[in-house]
C-alpha cells in the first residue's frame, strides 16, 4: 500500500486559498463569521481561508491597517 502525504487527503483543492490573518493592532476583536463568533486578540494571528476577506468588517479592518493578511 502506498504511503499518502497529507496533501493527498486535503480537502483544499488550493494551498493559495490558505492566509494568515493577524491582528497587528492593540485592541481583540470579536468577529462575527458565517461560522459563528471568533475572537482574535491583539498581537495574535488565525489561520483562514481568503474568502474571509469578502466580509465587510474584515475587510474595514483590513484597509485600516488593524488587521494584516500573512500568506
């Protein structure tokens, strides 16, 4: 039997779609996702997909240099 990497069993079609989102501000945010409720606390960073970046409060946060998108 051949050994499988994880990236055989991945569910993402594109590593591209993967981003780090960090919280370059001083303020934790508590955002409101389709998934439910994430805080992200200050100087800390979340592992997401890009379409996160279609929210609208994310995407403020984004633009206001409060939040920073690590790829």
């Amino acid at each position: 039997m051949a050994k499988r990497s994880y990236d055989d069993i991945s569910w993402l079609e594109d590593k591209k779609e993967v981003i780090v989102l960090a919280n370059k501000s001083d303020r934790n945010y508590i955002l409101e996702l389709p998934t439910g409720v994430y805080r992200l606390d200050a100087g800390r960073k979340m592992r997401t997909l890009r379409s996160i970046l279609k929210i609208g409060k994310i995407q403020e946060l984004v633009t206001q240099g409060q939040l920073e998108i690590e790829e």
